[in-house]
C-alpha cells in the first residue's frame, strides 16, 4: 500500500541549524503562542482546569502538606461534551515571563504532547525523535505550527546537531523535550532512567529544568499534570555516591546524578498523583495482571497512531542503565546454555530459572511486543 508523505514539513529533520526554523518563525510563534494554545484546546476539545494550590517555597514543602485522601471526580467542574478532554493541572510554578526553560516532560501515552502544549504558558518548541510521525501523521502540522525540532533518533548527525538547534531555540523560548525517549510501558517504574541530554543543555546555556509530569486515568479520560518548580541543575549539591556508590568521583558521573535527581523529582510528582486520583487495582481480580497492561498499551498505541511502517526500534527507544544491559545479557548468556547433565550437577546452575527470566524480559519487551501486533494487523487486512 502506498503512503503518501506530509507535505512541505517531511524533509525537517534534515535541516541544519540555520534553516530548521526561522527567526521570523521563532519570532511569530512567540508573539502568538496564546493564539495557538487557544487553537489546541479547540482542536483537541481540551478543558482545562487548574487547582488554587498555594505558592509553597519548595517541592518537598508542597508535597508534605498533601493529603493522601483519594479525590472524587465531582470535585472538578468537569466538562460533560461528548469526547470531553478534561485536563487537571494540579500545581504551575511562577516562572519568568520574560526568561526560556527546558520543560521535561514524562511520556506516559501518545497524547501527552498535546496535553502539555495545552497548559504550558509560553511557547516551547516541542523536540521530536519520530520521523515517522513527521512523514505521515496529519497532526504534526499542528506542532509544526507550535514550532519543533525533529530528528531521527538512528542517524548520529542528526543527533550531534541536535543541541546546536536546541540552543538557538533557547536564545529566546523555550523547549519541551521527552528525556526517557520514548512512551515509557515499564510495568515497573513509574519514570524510566533518564537521557543526559536536558542535563548538559543546562549546563551549557544557564536555563532552568522545569518537570512537567502526566498520569492518564484512561477509565474515566482525565489527564492530571503536576509542574514542579525551576531546577537550577548548576546549583545542586548532590552527593554522587547517593545515586552511583562506589563510582569514581568525575564529571560524567556528576551529570547522571543529575539526571538522576531530576527523575527522582518527577517520579515522586507521579506518585502522589497516582495515590490521590488512581482507583487501586487487586492483583487477585487479573489472570495475568502484566500481560494485561503490555496488551492494553499495545492496543491503546495503535488505536492512536496509525502505524505505516515496523520503525518500532527507533520510535520505541529508551535508556538502559549499565545495570539492566548486563542483568539481561547474563540471563540470555545462561538461558541459552546447554551443558551436560554431570556439568549441571558440579555446577549446581539452575538452568530452567534462567530459561523463566528470558521469557520474562520477551514478554516485557515493548518493541516487539508492537512489532508482532503490527504484522498480525497487517495480515487481517
């Protein structure tokens, strides 16, 4: 079947630094942000609502002053329109109208770009690893207007010219950048590790992180946002050894501690929230409680994206601690022995546990779990 590619905006990706945008551009899209964010809220039938929360001097202040006490919905003036898009924003830091930041958003489901578009306050150029939604998803020229930064996340020229652009967007607005990579379908972290890249951004151009964390209520389409306070990334007193014992104090360590205190921060806004708006579910009421979940994201990502090509290893990237990499190796390394039964014996290695973990990390596998969902649709059609 053929495709036929979007037109004007496809060859994005490619540009340089000069002329991936315009200072015109720049300059209109900064100028008519609020018309824009008016735009998206009419296109995607937001409502947004946003809690009188007092203006507490630090995260850990807010926080220790929220009650657990799970909030019904009838708390919030909800719109009740057909395909209502009800959008909570549970706390917005003040920030400098007149300063840019580096928001870092969680990516939680594929309409997590939009929603945060929808309730940050100024303009952020949105930074995009998916060509394949460039070439062929209609909604893009909805960012394309916003303003975005693409590149593929394979190509190493388009990655090394990345922070050059992301610089020159910084001069006067700001971005919005997905540090985990990828929609994060981990059955077990709430914020997966984080890529180093808003960290050195930071560094280098003085500019302010600010968290912007999302979790879905898909039962009841509710979309609850916390936006922590600025994180001076240059200002941290971190003691590294907190976050990488035994590692050999040097600046490549520093930076992960950094990344690391930042995930921590947004990992702990996602807690709060799923305590306080998220109805506990029992193990007990579910066969197989993670083969529900890996089938329900599948599911949920293709009823949302249309798919034209298996670009999963690209659009399904996401950071591998050194930790992960090696436990994984070790378990396929010792799953696919085949030793003799006196060698089993001497050595007393349980190879049917290892044969159990590498089915286990299969069924955990997010690529392929899309990939196989991809062809077996293709085939029905």
């Amino acid at each position: 079947m053929k495709h036929y590619k979007n037109l004007f905006i496809n060859q994005l990706n490619t540009k340089d630094v000069d002329h991936f945008t315009t200072d015109t551009g720049l300059f209109l899209r900064r100028k008519t942000n609020g018309a824009f964010r008016k735009l998206c809220n009419i296109f995607t039938n937001a409502t947004i609502i946003r809690e009188d929360t007092p203006d507490y001097a630090s995260d850990e202040e807010y926080y220790g002053n929220l009650k657990p006490d799970r909030i019904p919905l009838s708390h919030y003036p909800l719109s009740t329109k057909k395909n209502a898009n009800n959008i909570v924003v549970e706390r917005y830091p003040k920030l400098d109208k007149e300063e840019s930041y580096i928001f870092v958003g969680s990516h939680v489901c594929p309409e997590d770009i939009e929603t945060m578009l929808n309730i940050i306050d100024r303009n952020a150029y949105l930074i995009l690893g998916s060509v394949e939604n460039l070439n062929y998803n209609p909604e893009v020229y909805l960012s394309w207007l916003n303003g975005m930064i693409v590149f593929n996340v394979l190509d190493q020229n388009e990655r090394s010219t990345l922070p050059a652009k992301m610089e020159r967007v910084l001069q006067t607005q700001s971005i919005l950048i997905f540090p985990e990579g990828s929609h994060n379908y981990d059955l077990n972290k709430l914020i997966k590790p984080l890529y180093d890249g808003p960290v050195n951004l930071a560094l280098k151009t003085g500019k302010k992180i600010v968290p912007v964390v999302l979790v879905k209520d898909y039962e009841n389409n509710m979309a609850y946002l916390d936006v922590g306070n600025p994180i001076d990334v240059s200002n941290l007193d971190l003691n590294m050894q907190d976050y990488y014992p035994g590692k050999e104090e040097n600046e490549k360590y520093r930076i992960k501690s950094m990344s690391s205190y930042v995930r921590d921060q947004m990992a702990t806004a996602v807690w709060h929230m799923m305590e306080r708006h998220l109805e506990p579910i029992r193990r007990n009421d579910y066969v197989d409680l993670g083969q529900h979940f890996a089938d329900f994201y599948v599911t949920d990502t293709f009823q949302k994206i249309n798919w034209k090509h298996d670009v999963f290893d690209a659009e399904y990237l996401t950071k591998k601690t050194k930790e992960e990499q090696e436990y994984e190796a070790v378990v396929r390394t010792l799953s696919g022995l085949h030793l003799k039964k006196n060698a089993l014996l001497e050595t007393g290695l349980n190879r049917r546990e290892y044969i159990q973990k590498e089915i286990d990390l299969d069924r955990k596998n997010v690529v392929e779990n899309l990939r196989r969902f991809f062809y077996e649709k293709e085939k029905m059609e």
